[in-house]
C-alpha cells in the first residue's frame, strides 16, 4: 500500500524517529516537575538530541542497495566481499591512510587506501555500507560531516580524508 520511496525513506529514518521521539519523552518526563524528573528528563532529552543528530548523519550516509557486495565491518578491519573475482578485500582501520570519493560510471566508491599502498573499492550503494559511518568516524581529525556533503552532492575525485602524521 505505501509507496516503495516512501517505504525506503521511513526505514531509513526509522533511528532517527526512534531518537526524536525518546527526546520528546524525556521533555515529558521534566514537564512532570520535581527535584528528581526535571534535571533526569532534560538529560535525558540531551542525550537524545545528541543520538538524533547521530542518527540523521548515519540515515544520510546509507544508500540504497543498488550495488553487488557486501560491506563487513569486523574487530577493526574494513571489509568488502565483490561480486566478480578479484574484487574486494579488507582494510585495517589503523592502516588506513587516505578516504577518497569517486565517481565511475555514474555510481560512487569509496576508496581506501593502506599504508601499504593497497587499496579497495567499495559501492557506496554495497549491502552494509551504512557500517562505514561509524568506522569513518573512529579515524583520528574526520570531518564526518565533510564525508555526508560530499555523499550527498556527488562530488568526485575529492580525497576526503588523510591519516595526519605522527610524530
């Protein structure tokens, strides 16, 4: 009954839902009044804002699955298992050097690139791509709001991020 792009879009936003509407009930909570339900409810309803804005970035960053692959995320390790032989592989989080956004054949990828000069490209439409969000945003000097614009504006060829030297 419901419309497939207004399906996928409620699915897509269903965490950020879920924030917003524990943030409305923590306002309740402190609505309640009292020494205790006040400072816990407006707490309450921080953290729930913060989760909401999380959320909304991470709803932004999946696609839809539109791409053959699959994107693991495990103890540290990107991986990417392609659909054609030879394609895929995995990345350490702590040997990875350098996020670039490319745009091929009308379809975006990421590509990670390693300290030791491997690299893997990824769909950003893979299944399991969402999982990269929270990944990306373990790296040292991110800018994960730089990663959602240049997702979301098609921008290609951009390197979007580089591992800062270390002393």
């Amino acid at each position: 009954m419901i419309r497939p792009e207004l399906r996928e879009a409620l699915e897509r936003h269903a965490e950020t839902a879920a924030a917003l509407a524990s943030t409305a009930l923590g306002l309740w909570i402190a609505s309640l009044g009292g020494y205790i339900l006040v400072p816990f409810g407006l707490a309450m309803a921080a953290v729930c804002l913060g989760w909401t804005a999380l959320a909304f970035r991470r709803a932004r960053f999946a696609r839809p699955v539109s791409e053959p692959g699959l994107v693991d995320l495990d103890e540290g390790r990107i991986g990417y298992y392609g659909a054609g032989q030879g394609l895929g592989g995995y990345v350490a989080l702590e040997d990875l050097t350098e996020i670039r956004l490319l745009n091929l054949s009308g379809s975006q990828y990421w590509r990670l690139k390693s300290s030791d000069g491997q690299a893997i490209m990824i769909p950003t439409a893979a299944a399991g791509g969402e999982k990269l969000y929270d990944a990306f945003a373990t790296l040292p000097g991110i800018d994960m709001g730089a990663l959602t614009v240049a997702l979301d504006r098609r921008i290609a060829a951009q390197s979007l991020w580089t591992r800062p030297a270390t002393r």
